[in-house]
C-alpha cells in the first residue's frame, strides 16, 4: 500500500508542476571535464524529466570562435523555448548581450563556471556557480612555491576567454607572492587541445628559460601536452606540472610521481546544482539564499588522488 501511495504521490507532483525546459550551454561534449559538467546536468535532468521537463545540453563544434559562437547557443536557447538557462560568462564582450535578452525575457538564467556572482547579479542572473578561476590559478602558484619551485609559466591556450586569464594572473600572482616569479607564454586558441601545437610550443620556452622549473596549464588535455614538450625539452624530473581539471590519466601520472598535482573546478557539482536550482525555481518558486555557490578550487596531489580516484570511477569528478 505504501508503494502505491507514494507512485500516486509522485505522479501528482509530475502532472501538477510547471515543466521546466532547462537549455545548458557548456563546452563541447568530448572534452573531458565538460563531458563531467554534463553528466553531472544529465543526472538533475532525470528529476526534471520525471515532472514533465527536459535538460537540453548546447556546445561549440570547437572553440576557435567561442564567444560569438556561445552567444548563438544562448540565443537559440531564447528561440526554443527556454524556460531556464544555465551558461558561462566565457567572453564577456560577445555574450553578455545574449544574457541580458535572456534576463529581459525574463527567463530564469545561473551563470556557471566562468564570472562570478557580480557578473550574474549585473546580468539579472540568479546566481553564479562555479570555482573561482583566479583562486584556482592563485592556489596552483602557491603549491609551486611552496614545493620550492619558484619559476612558473602559464600555457595560456584559449587567450582572451575571461577564466582562463584569471586561471593564468592568478597562478602568476600565487607564485610570486610567494616569493617566485611568474610567466604566462599565450598560444593561439587552435592550439587548445593540439598536443603537436602545446608540446611544441612549451620545449621552445622551456629551451629558451632554463630557470623555468614549474608549468601550469588550462586544462587536462594541455596537461598531457605538457608532459610531453618537457620529455622533448629534455627536462623531465626538473620541471613539474601542475594544470586544470582531472581525468584517469592525470590521476594516474599524480599517484606515480609524473605530476606534481591538479585543480579540480569540481563540475559535475556545476552542471548539476545548476539544474536543479533553475528546475526549482521554475516548477515551485523556489530560491537559494547563499549567493555565489563555489565548487572549488581543490588541489589534488598524492594525499589525496586515491579517493579522487574513486570519484572518476563513478563518473562524478
């Protein structure tokens, strides 16, 4: 009887409630952390399926031309029917006037992963939910530093994407209040994800600064890149990488002393708090008091990869 009594009580809930059509902007979906965001909006979307909405995931087809292109995914948001949108503030210049018609259509809208809670509250968002890119670049400096490695260069391979600039000045102020000195070397946003392009770029560097012994990247695939310009540059051992975002192999190459440590942005947390806020919001007028919801920054190094580990296994981290 009990069984039937609560299969009537979620039926009524489901038939009674306002559905709620959610539309996630994010990366692509092949890109490792971003397929993490998306499962993590994916598992909040069964309960909005089972109250009669729909979680719609948009990305680029690649991120030469991101900003106008993510404004256009914001936009086609609008045309079909958004009822909530979920989005990151990447280049402001190009995508804050697709939020603002957003906000002027009065859609609910969370800004996520890039900006921060002054950017969603400008742009008439309800909330931002995300790591903090500049502290996560700060916490990276300061591990170096505090590992005694005090010469730092930033792989910036997407310049012009506002956390991925904060993601490098605050790996380069991390470092140098720490008493080191840092570099940020850009590359053209092609390169993001080219591990020909990445490795090649950083054994030149690496060539011409010999003091360089620390390299930070943007994320886990030009962290592999990484790897592989310092083999080439005929310095591993002597200069360590610390980057953006985890994946197995990351994990992996932490635990056997290849890489000195990551920085998790926790995603699955943002895809999927991001959702279930919006579906609340739009099915029961419901709203978080806390403003500014941050997923990290987390560092993972050797103390803590084994039960990081766990979390990859599960899909969640």
């Amino acid at each position: 009887m009990r069984g039937l009594q609560l299969a009537a009580a979620l039926s009524f809930v489901a038939t009674t409630a306002t559905a709620a059509n959610i539309f996630v902007v994010g990366g692509k979906p092949d890109d490792p952390f971003w397929a993490v965001v998306k499962r993590g909006a994916e598992d909040a979307g069964k309960v909005v399926e089972a109250q009669g909405g729909s979680v719609t995931w948009l990305g680029p087809q690649n991120y030469d031309n991101l900003g106008n292109d993510a404004a256009e995914l914001i936009r086609q948001a609008i045309s079909q029917g958004a009822d909530a949108v979920v989005g990151p503030d990447w280049v402001p210049e190009a995508m804050e006037p697709a939020f603002e018609a957003v906000t002027a259509a009065g859609i609910p809208l969370i800004i996520y992963n890039a900006g921060d809670l002054e950017t969603a509250e400008r742009l008439g968002a309800m909330n931002y939910i995300g790591s903090d890119p500049y502290d996560s670049g700060f916490a990276a400096g300061k591990y170096f530093a505090d590992n005694d490695l005090k010469d730092g260069v930033c792989l910036n391979t997407l310049p012009g994407v506002a956390n991925v600039e904060a993601f490098c000045k605050g790996m380069t102020e991390g470092i140098e209040e720490n008493g080191g000195k840092g570099d940020v070397l850009p590359l053209p946003a092609t390169s993001f994800g080219s591990s020909t392009a990445v490795a090649q770029a950083l054994k030149g560097y690496l060539l011409k600064n010999p003091t360089v012994n620390a390299v930070f990247t943007v994320g886990n695939v030009d962290t592999t890149s990484a790897s592989s310009g310092i083999m080439q540059a005929g310095k591993t051992g002597r200069v360590q990488v610390c980057g953006m975002n985890i994946d197995p192999s990351i994990l992996e190459n932490i635990k056997s002393g290849n890489q000195l440590c990551a920085i998790d942005q926790q995603g699955y947390l943002m895809g999927y708090l991001s959702v279930s806020i919006l579906n609340a919001k739009v099915n029961f007028g419901m709203e978080v008091p806390t403003k500014e919801i941050l997923t990290g920054p987390a560092v993972i190094d050797k103390a803590n990869v084994d039960v990081t580990l766990e979390g990859v296994e599960a899909g969640v981290r």
